[in-house]
C-alpha cells in the first residue's frame, strides 16, 4: 500500500462516550439555542480556537457499538452489521479497514481505552499496539481493576456491574426514585478517566520514539453513566444554575410510541425537575473532567516535542438525551439532534489559517477517511465514507447535500435474537429506522410505529412532527425516496421488507 513520507503527520484523536454536541463551550447555537455559556471546556475550547469546529458532524447510530464500528470501518452499520450493542461485526469478504491502511504505510498505530466493537479486536481494525482496554462494555478493563483492588478498593462482584462499582455505589445508583448520579468513592486520580489518561501519555511516549509517525487514539468513557463523579467535578456545577432543556416539556403527542415505552425514558419520569438539574449537573462535571484529560495529553504533546506535527481530533461516539424532550440516553428509539448531532473539533498545525467553522453535513463515516487523507495515505476501496479534508482547503462545491443513517430495537424486546440474521429480520416485530438529515429537514422512517419529519429551520426542537402533515406531503415522499435508493445504493438487507413502508407509509398509531 506504499509507506509515508518523511515529513507524515502524526494524530492524535481523543473521544468520549455519550457526549452531547452543546456541552462544548465554544460550540456556540445549538439546537435552535444561544449555546452553553455555564459548561466549561477551556481546553477543547482553546483546540477549537486554533482549528475547525464541524458544526454538522453526525453518527449514523445513536448507539456505543454500532457508531464505533461505523467509524473504525467507514461503512453503514447495515454494512458491517452491528446493529445493537450485543452483536458482532462481520465485514465484507476482502474488506481493508482503514486504519489498516495507515499501518502499511508506516504509521505507529495505537488505542488505549473503551473499544466497544464487539467481534473484533484493535488489531483486527489496523491497530498494532492495544493498551488497558475494556472487555465487553469498556469500562471493565482488567488491569485497572487490579489497580483499584491493589490500593484497596472494593469492587461489587455482581455480573451486571461493569462499571467498577463498589457495593455501596451499585446499591445508590439502583435505590428507587432517586436521580442516577453521585459523588463516586474514588479520588480523581485514581479515576478510570485519570489512568486511562495515564496509559495514553505512556503509549504517547513509546509512539513518539518509535521514528515512526503515529495515531494515537484514547477512548474515555465519560461523560457515559453513571453519574458518578469525582470530587471537586461533583460539586463544580451547581444545580440551581441549570436551566432545563428548551424541549423539556415535549409530551411527546404524534410521536413515535417507542419513545414513550424506553426503559430509560420511564425510569426517569419520577423525576423532580429539582432532580433532572442534579442529573445534568453530574453529567456536566463528567463532561468537564474529561476536558481536563485532554488539557493533559494537549501538554504531553508539548513536552515530547511534537505538538507541531500533530494533527489532534477531539470527538464522541454518540449524544444522550440528558432531558430533552423529558427523555434520557440514546438508542433505536430516536433520531433527535441531541443523539445524532455530535462534536468534532480538528486542528492541523500545518494549516496557519483553517477556516474556524464548517457546515457542511458529514458523517462519522468520513472521519477516518479524511484523517487518511490528511496523512497523504490513499484510503482503501469499499469504504461508504467519503474524505472531508477538501472542506478544510475551502473546496465545497459538489460536497454531499445529505446523510444517512439507521436504528434496530434488536435487543430491546424480549424475545428478538440480537444475532438474528438482517434478511430474517421481521419489521412488523422488530422496530427498524432508517433516516436521512439534509440541510434543512430530517425524515426517520419506522417500520412498526410513527414516521418522524422535521424543519429543522423553523422546528430546531423538534416538537411538531410534520410526517403526517399534508402541507408537507410531497417533502416526505421526496425525503422517502432518498432513502429507497440510498438502501439500494448500500444494499441494505432489509430494503425487501422496508420496500412497501417508504413506499406507501401509514400512520401506524392513526
């Protein structure tokens, strides 16, 4: 596949988990609204301010396995088959994944922190040296398991704590009628945020004298529940400064009834909302503290000497509700833009004059491969991402106008086999989505409930669902049809069974 010049780049990208796009100060409007100005995020801020912020960044799946699959592979998650969080991937026979590509080509690749893919490894994806990750969740990695028993910490030996609990900690987070969030027994340097840190910069310093170029890549697993948080981040938010989500009051009529039947909406509806602004308040001081963590790898960047020939990409894998529209977290439930709609901030120190802001939509799909490019590597073929780096230069005309993305409630019914093959899956059983965002609009298709349309310039909210809408009709059935020929266009192995729902669409709660 040919090997980097002399003068290649490094990257570095650092992501979070669960990361909502208006919880990053110097985002700026979001959602229709004037912005966060209470959260505090000096650090991405500060990367932010000397590079680009991607104002339409979006994952084809609210979901950690799907999203995370989707961008390590640049494909659909009907493409590489992780539909759910318990189903593995299988890719294409002769697939290349990208990160590969930049192996051959004399990178130093590396991963420390939550993988989340289940069915494949880091070196499965291009990865050569794998540090202190998670076995299946993330959070449970071993080795800083050991490091917590080996400075005496208990940890609950319940096989549903994946969260390195201890038994007072899993015991609060379940107590009933109680917000899901609290001060963690943890101090913040024995934080899994903190080591996970720890390993990056060691893992840093081993690339860095390598005498190769490096990606480096560090997976967080905040601001991710639970809401357990370390001092003095529990307490830097008070909650009687948190303003509610505009849509918080949404009752959700003429929406979908799969949002009104979430676990993790209906666990949540005792709350106060006294207790909603506690909630928010830890999940903001998690958000905060991993601020910190890149503050911490921005400066070893500095004392190994190569911070101007770095590359450094910070991002998330998905959103979380945190109180929209009175919903909590993410899954095939919903597309809103507190989901899907995610940050991604790029600065290339190479560029001295980057354009602050872009756009234009781009999908999770394309990170890799513009990160390839960058890099002066030629991606592999195959892959449904396409390179944003021309819109780094200024070069917009032809780009896409829209994206596309999908959601599979497969292991959210009992009785539905997460493994189940897509072709046997039934849509009149199992709630299948598929969506498409162009500038303005955003239409889901649902193939047992409501279909979802929204203008997004007069409607950031989301409150009113057009789908039904006559004035609007022929907008649907347009937004219907880019979505039949992008399932044919991806072959989509549900398109057979979806065919006649995009086709002659019903009110399914009419």
């Amino acid at each position: 596949m040919g090997t980097s010049d002399v003068g290649s780049p490094n990257i570095l990208l650092m992501w979070s988990d669960e990361q909502r796009v208006d919880t990053v100060g110097s985002y700026g409007p979001v959602y229709g609204q004037p912005g966060n100005p209470i959260v505090r995020t000096p650090h991405i801020d500060s990367l932010a301010a000397r590079g680009t912020r991607f104002l339409s960044y979006y994952t084809p799946y609210p979901l950690c396995s799907p999203a995370r699959a989707s961008t390590w592979t640049s494909l659909y998650p009907h493409q590489h088959d992780v539909l759910g969080n318990k189903r593995d991937v299988r890719l294409p026979t002769g697939f290349i994944p990208p990160v590969a590509i930049l192996r051959d080509a004399g990178y130093y690749t590396g991963y420390v922190g939550k993988w989340h893919v289940p069915g494949a490894s880091p070196e499965d994806l291009g990865f050569t040296d794998a540090r202190a990750l998670g076995r299946k969740w993330g959070r449970d990695i071993p080795q800083y398991q050991a490091y917590l028993r080996e400075k005496g910490y208990r940890i609950d030996p319940s096989p549903h704590n994946v969260e390195n609990l201890s038994p007072e900690e899993f015991a609060m987070l379940r107590a009933p009628d109680t917000p899901s969030c609290g001060t963690s027994a943890l101090p913040l340097h024995d934080y899994l945020e903190w080591w996970v840190t720890d390993r990056v910069i060691e893992l840093l310093q081993d690339a860095s004298s390598s005498g190769q170029p490096f990606f480096v890549v560090c997976g967080w697993n905040a601001p991710h529940f639970p809401m357990l948080v370390p001092a003095p981040y529990d307490a830097l938010y008070d909650p009687a400064d948190v303003p509610l989500p505009p849509s918080f009051d949404d009752d959700l009529h003429g929406k979908p009834e799969a949002q009104k039947r979430r676990p993790s909406h209906t666990r949540v509806q005792h709350l106060s909302p006294d207790g909603w602004r506690k909630l928010i308040a830890h999940y903001w001081g998690l958000v905060s503290l991993v601020d910190e963590q890149v503050g911490r790898l921005l400066a070893a960047l500095d004392r190994l000497g190569v911070a101007e020939n770095t590359i450094v990409v910070y991002t998330t894998d998905h959103g979380d509700m945190m109180g929209s529209h009175h919903l909590m977290e993410k899954g095939a439930w919903n597309v809103y833009e507190e989901t899907v709609r995610l940050p991604l901030v790029l600065h290339d120190p190479r560029n001295p004059s980057p354009p602050s802001t872009l756009s234009p939509l781009v999908s999770q799909l394309d990170l890799v491969p513009t990160l390839l490019e960058m890099a002066g590597v030629q991606p592999p073929p195959g892959l449904a991402g396409r390179s944003a780096a021309s819109l780094l230069s200024g070069q917009r005309d032809g780009y896409q106008d829209a994206i596309f993305g999908e959601t599979a409630a497969l292991s959210e019914r009992p009785g539905v086999d997460p493994e189940l093959p897509q072709e046997a899956l039934d849509p009149e059983t199992t709630l299948l989505a598929k969506w498409v965002r162009t500038d303005q609009h955003k239409y889901a298709a649902y193939s047992n409930d409501r279909d979802e349309l929204y203008d997004l310039e007069t409607d950031p909210l989301e409150m009113r669902n057009l789908a039904y809408d006559p004035d609007y009709a022929s907008m649907a059935s347009e937004l219907r049809t880019r979505l039949l020929a992008w399932m044919q266009e991806t072959n989509d192995p549900v398109l057979p069974r979806m065919r006649n729902i995009l086709v002659a669409p019903t009110d399914a709660q009419g």
